[in-house]
C-alpha cells in the first residue's frame, strides 16, 4: 500500500521563476494539505484541498496557488519565486469523515532557489 | 487552534522508557491531541492521536490529564532510531489545519 508520494525530490529555481509540485494521496485517501517547512523550524500549514476545492488556507500569499484532480492528487504551483521560498514542501492526505483522521505526510520536495 | 508547548530538547537512554510532555491549556473539549516526529530528511510521521482517554497503539503511549490541558507521549524502550524531532499539535475541531511549534528535539544515546 503506497503512502503519500511527492514528486520531484529536489528541485533548483531562480527568482522569478515558476514552479509545480505534485502529490500523491496515499490510497483511500481524499483530502490533501500542503506544508511549508523552513530550515530548522516545524511545518506551516499552506492550504487544503477536497471534492477539487481549496478548504481552508492559511497565511500565505496569493502566489501559492493549488489545484486537486478528480483522482485526489494535488498540485502545488508557486509563482514569481523568493529566495525566502527556499524550502521544503509537504503533502499530507488524509480520510475525510470523521474529523479526527490523522494527516500522514510524504518525504517533501526540497526547492532551492538561487 | 489550541497553542503547544513542548521542551526544545531532551535526551534519553537506550532502551530506557523516554517521556516527552506537552502543554496544551487553551485546547478545547472536542480537539483532539495528535503527535508525529520528523527523522531528518524525511516527512513528519504520525505517532499517536487521542481525545481524553489514554492511548496506545505499537509505536508509543499518550497519557491525557483529567483537565486535557497537558499530555505526555511515552515511547516505553527508547531506541537509536527514535532520535528525531517529536511535535505535538492540536488542529482544532474540524481537523483540517496542523500547526506545528518547534516541537522537542530528541536524542536517543546508546
């Protein structure tokens, strides 16, 4: 069975740039969230995505942008790149229902931008 | 969303019962408490979840107080691979949004 899966591992942008990340729920899973985690600090909730809507968001700009396909993967875009946007990215998925569902997390795609 | 606190930093024995506390006073009475860690490199882990009972499942033990305002996760034989960042969070009553503090930073000597 097949947990979250993230792809690409690492990726290299400059300022400016443009970038998507994408997410693969673990299997019977429906809901995903995305995760910003700066260097030696915990995890920042970005958005959350169910039924191919943005749920909830949290305090990012509008240049962090998300769709949800109808097979539940997600893609994060990223538009005009920071160089504070040098991070690591998180997709968790979880089972919408009971509100009390654990998130489980894939490995994250680091992004570095020079 | 209830705010944690945890201790920056703790280290345990092997094979020795390591307690990790966590504060959580402001939490409310149907927000459940839910813990993960981070081994380097890799994404958060869940670890365990629980609302006002105790929990155990095969990796650890949470320990709620009567009042819920506090909680301790307890991994009852410490191994090398436990070494890792431990976070407790509470993401509210809909459960859609983790917000993770600084977690406590585990160190498992052999």
């Amino acid at each position: 069975d097949a947990g979250v899966t993230q792809s690409p591992t690492h990726l290299i942008k400059t300022r400016g740039q443009q970038v998507t990340l994408r997410c693969s729920p673990k299997s019977g899973h429906d809901t995903v969230s995305w995760y910003q985690q700066a260097l030696g600090q915990g995890p920042q909730f970005i958005f959350q995505y169910y039924e191919e809507e943005e749920r909830q968001r949290g305090n990012f700009p509008d240049r962090f942008s998300g769709h949800q396909f109808p097979n539940y993967s997600s893609e994060l875009n990223v538009n005009a790149l920071l160089l504070g946007d040098s991070a690591l990215y998180l997709c968790a998925s979880s089972r919408t229902g009971n509100s009390n569902q654990p998130q489980h997390f894939g490995d994250g795609t680091r992004l570095s931008i020079l | 969303d209830a705010k944690t606190t945890q201790p920056p930093s703790m280290d345990c024995a092997e094979g020795r019962a390591a307690n990790l506390p966590c504060n959580h006073s402001t939490i409310s009475g149907n927000e459940y408490v839910y813990w993960y860690r981070q081994i380097h490199s890799q994404g958060p882990q869940y670890i365990i979840h629980g609302l006002k009972n105790n929990e155990t499942n095969e990796m650890a033990s949470l320990i709620i107080t009567e009042d819920r305002k506090s909680s301790t996760l307890i991994l009852p034989h410490a191994t090398l691979r436990d070494t890792a960042v431990y976070y407790c969070t509470v993401p509210g009553a809909a459960g859609n949004k983790l917000t993770f503090g600084g977690g406590t930073r585990v160190l498992v000597k052999p």
